[in-house]
C-alpha cells in the first residue's frame, strides 16, 4: 500500500475509534500552527545544509557534512517513535533504501529521541538501515523545523498519552521534512510541513534524485 493510502486507512480507523473532541482539538491545532506558517522558518531549496551533531544506533557521534562532496544524501527528519505517521513514514522508505543507495545516494532518518528509543523503532518496524538520534533537539532547531506548540495541541497530545519534548522552555515538536541534497552539500528538493499528518511519498524523494542523477552532477 502507498504512503498515503496507509495513512488515510489509519486515520479512518482513528476517526471511529477516537472521541470526536479530540479530533477537532487536534484538526484546530494543526490548522493553527499552518497559519504561523513555521516551515517558512526552516531551511529551503538552495541553502546549505548545515553541520549537526547526531548518535547513531551505537551511540557514536555523526556529522552528514562529512560526506559533503563524497555522495548525496536524503536527510529526513521524525517526530519518534509515538508518532503513527513517522513509523508508516519510515517503513515505506525501508523498500527504496536499496534504490537510493544504487543512485549512490545515502538515506539519513533523523528521529528526535534517544538511541535506545531508535533501537526500539528499529525493532518494532523491521527497519533494514540505521536511525539517527537528535534527542537534544539541537539538529532539528539548526534546520529550523522546530515549532512551538499551542495550548490546545499540548492538550491533545497529552490526552494521547504523548511526553512532549521541551526546548529552551517551550514545548515543541519538529517539523516532518524531507532534503534531498547534492554532492555540494546544498538543498535541492525539500518537503517541510506543520501538519503531522502530511507526508510526501517516498517515491518523489527516489524520482528527485533520479533526476539528479541523470544530470550528472557528481
């Protein structure tokens, strides 16, 4: 099943099973934090991407500016492991990862929360590449996907059972985003969204760095 067909399932199964209240707390916090219009904060199509400090499944340090100028990369970024639209997210790149990796490319998932909450949805998806930890939240605010989170929302999540992850005092949450970046290090197709829910299909992601591939550009 596509992407998108997976998570419009989910969430008729959601609209059934869950109050009625709480799916209208959650549809106005979203459409609220569209209005702030945050993912015009993050970085775009043309910016470089920049250095960040990231643990991978051992817990070792990993910078994605190290393989400036030796392959591309998609660097993709998650809520973590509560979120239904990261976990269906990830799983439907786990299939591409072989083709991304044919184009010569490297797949880099970013997830805001611990290694061993990483090794978990490792685990719990059957996920066939590494995770990367930004459990600090300091990767996400470079690229600024942060967004703070209104009251209603903080309440919709917390109904959900849902810790809510804390930066320099606010609660936020970062943006889903998807870059795809050349062997120079810059953004050349980005996908950045408020809206939790709305996740590109991988596919575009493979098309985009088919086309990059195709132009010879490293």
């Amino acid at each position: 099943m596509a992407l998108k067909g997976e998570i419009e399932a989910q969430q008729r199964w959601r609209q059934a099973h869950f109050p009625p209240d709480l799916h209208k707390l959650m549809d106005l916090a979203l459409q609220q934090l569209k209005d702030e219009a945050w993912s015009k904060r993050a970085l775009q199509v043309g910016a470089a991407l920049p250095s960040m400090q990231l643990k991978d499944i051992n817990g070792a340090q990993f910078d994605p500016r190290r393989l400036v100028g030796r392959q591309p990369m998609i660097v993709s970024f998650f809520c973590g492991h509560w979120s239904l639209y990261c976990n269906i997210e990830l799983r439907a790149f786990d299939a591409l990862v072989p083709q991304i990796q044919d184009f010569g490319a490297r797949f880099i998932p970013v997830i805001t929360q611990s290694v061993e909450l990483n090794i978990s949805t490792l685990r719990c998806n059957r996920l066939n590449y590494p995770l990367f930890s930004d459990a600090t939240l300091e990767a996400a605010a470079t690229c600024g996907l942060l967004m703070t989170l209104p009251d209603m929302m903080i309440d919709a999540l917390e109904q959900l059972g849902i810790d809510i992850p804390v930066y320099q005092g606010n609660a936020v949450l970062p943006m889903p985003a998807n870059y795809l970046v050349d062997l120079d290090g810059r953004i050349i197709t980005a996908h950045i969204d408020e809206d939790l829910r709305h996740r590109p299909e991988p596919e575009a992601m493979l098309q985009a760095l088919r086309q990059l591939h195709a132009q010879r550009v490293y």
